[in-house]
C-alpha cells in the first residue's frame, strides 16, 4: 500500500519521512490540497528507477536494432576487435 503524506509534512516531519525513504525502496506520495503532487525517495531508489529505465532504453533500442537488420554476429564482431586491436 503506497505511503501518502501532506505536503505539510515535508516540513514538519522531514526527518520522519527521510529515514521512511531510505528504510524502504519506495516512494512516498506528496499531496497538496487533497491531490497528488509529488513523489518523494531516496537518492538510491532513483537511481535504482533511473537504471532500470535507461535498461530497458538500451533493449528495447537493441530489439529494434535486430528487427531493422542492424547487428552484427559475434564473429564478425571479434574479426573487428582482433583486427583493430590486433589480438
């Protein structure tokens, strides 16, 4: 169940919501006025997140790459490293 506090609490209670996200590797829901605003987590979590996202950029950059026809096979790829480095 997702964590959801007032935007007043991120100044009254800062500390209580800072040690929640570095204990948890979740997001904790920022409202204002009733409404969702923000997402608040630790700088680990984002990174976590920002990772992940720029994983499945990567893949899904290298699927479309393999449906266009744009790979190479794994011998081609070592003739270049052992021609280029001369290994």
């Amino acid at each position: 169940m997702p964590t959801i506090r007032p935007s007043a609490d991120l100044r009254n209670n800062y500390s209580e919501i800072s040690d929640f996200c570095h204990k948890y590797p979740e997001p904790v829901f920022i409202t204002k006025n009733g409404q969702g605003d923000l997402a608040v987590m630790s700088i680990e979590t984002y990174e976590l997140l920002a990772g992940k996202t720029q994983l499945y950029s990567l893949l899904d950059e290298g699927l479309k790459d393999d449906k266009e026809g744009r790979v190479n096979s794994g011998d081609a790829v070592f003739k270049k490293m052992h021609d280029k480095f001369d290994i």
